[in-house]
C-alpha cells in the first residue's frame, strides 16, 4: 500500500455515504490500489466509528459499484479492483435491452468518435503509441496465419487496436467511453451478427494495417476516412446477417 489510511470517523447521520466517499476517494488518489486488501472489518470499524451492519453495508455498495471484490475464506476480505469500463457497460446494455440505444446509434457515436480519434492520433504522431499501435498490428497478422479458428482472438486483437488508436489521441475521456461502447459491443453484438470467416478477418485486417500506417504517417484525413469505413462496414454486415432484423440493430 503506498500510504498509510486515514480514514475519518464518518458522520452518524449519513454514516455508510461517508465511508462509500472516503474509500472511493483513497483509490482515486492512489492511497488505495488495485490487488490491495482493506484493513480488517473489526479496524475498519474502529477506523470509522460505525457499527458492523453499516460496514458490511457500505462495502456491499462499493462492490456494486465495481469498486471492491469481496472474497471469503480465511484468506478473504475487500479487496480492490482494478478500474475499468464493466460497470459503465453494464449500464449501456441494459439502455441497449431497453431500446432506448439502438446497435445503430452506437454505430454512429463510433463512427463519429473513432473518425476523430484516428485524425488527432495521426496529428500528434507519438513515437511510442505508433510502436505500440504496429505491436498490436502484428499480434493481428499473427492471428489471422492461424486462420479461421482464431477468429475470437483476432476480434479482442482488433479491439485493442481501436482502443489503442483512442488512447494515441491523447483524451482519456475519450478512451473510457470508447471502451464502454466497445465492451458493449464485444459481450453482446461482435459474436452474434460478424461474419465469422477468414475472408472478414483479412479484410478487418487490411483495413488495421492501414490505418495504422495512416496515423504514423501524419495522415490525419486518411487516418478518418478509413477508420469511419471500417466502423461502417462492421455494422453494416452486422444488419446483413441479423435475419430477421432485431430491435438493437435498427
């Protein structure tokens, strides 16, 4: 652990949203950090001055939240988890269950925000992001000379491109909520509607490659112009293979 906690006694009359508060708060500044264990519940509770119920209760809350994972045993506890999109996926799916945001709006929002992405990522031209990117490129190719059999592998690579063309661009907002639309994507559309063929996985593949190269060039136009057509023809093929059509591909 970085830094000893200094958790605060909460405050009787809102007891559980203080510890919810002051826990969310040492994992963002680092004094927690993922894989570490909170201390005991009986510290904890000293720590805080609250009752057994109201801890357990406020834990509950921030493993809901996707915050902690709670393990039993002897060698249990509260145990961080690393940061990441599930939770705001989680959310985005049930939108999508709901109707309220179509496969079609997403198609959109990425093709808009992936466009953008690829131009300002081949604008800033970062040395070690465009290593990165062409590392990733030749995991891709690796992939695809095993043919057919390493289609799944080869989408999670062609995942990590994109969010990786995200990251290149330099917003870190953009990456999370790229990544939430992708996490979305990948759990409940890519295996469902994706053409599952060698012929798709070269064609995803021709389009990665240049698109990579696109933004080590500087390209910024054409950096957009193929990742939008990339996007486009995703979905695309997507509502090809989707007979008859359903709800979340409208």
């Amino acid at each position: 652990m970085p830094s000893p906690l200094s958790f605060q006694p909460a405050q009787s009359a809102r007891a559980l949203d203080s510890v919810v508060q002051q826990v969310e708060s040492a994992i963002v500044t680092g004094a927690l950090r993922a894989g570490d264990r909170l201390p005991a519940e009986r510290r904890l509770q000293e720590m805080f001055g609250i009752s057994r119920n109201t801890l357990r209760e406020a834990l509950r809350a921030l493993e809901q939240k996707g915050l902690l994972e709670i393990r039993p045993g002897h060698k249990g506890g509260a145990f961080v988890k690393p940061l990441d999109a599930d939770p705001m996926a989680d959310h985005l799916a049930m939108f999508v269950a709901s109707r309220q945001v179509t496969l079609t709006h997403m198609a959109e929002f990425r093709e808009d925000i992936e466009g953008l992405l690829a131009r300002r990522a081949a604008e800033r031209r970062d040395t070690a992001a465009i290593a990165g990117l062409r590392s990733l490129v030749q995991e891709a190719k690796a992939l695809h000379a095993q043919g057919f059999e390493a289609w799944d592998r080869f989408m999670a690579a062609d995942r990590q491109v994109h969010l990786a063309v995200a990251d290149a661009a330099g917003n870190p907002l953009h990456s999370l909520f790229l990544q939430t639309v992708h996490e979305n994507i990948h759990r409940h559309n890519v295996g469902r509607y994706l053409d599952r063929s060698l012929d798709y996985m070269t064609g995803c593949l021709d389009d990665l490659t240049r698109l990579v190269e696109a933004i080590a060039a500087g390209d910024g136009p054409a950096a957009q112009t193929i990742a939008e057509a990339h996007v486009a023809r995703a979905y695309a093929d997507m509502k090809r293979r989707a007979v008859p059509p359903t709800g979340d591909l409208q």
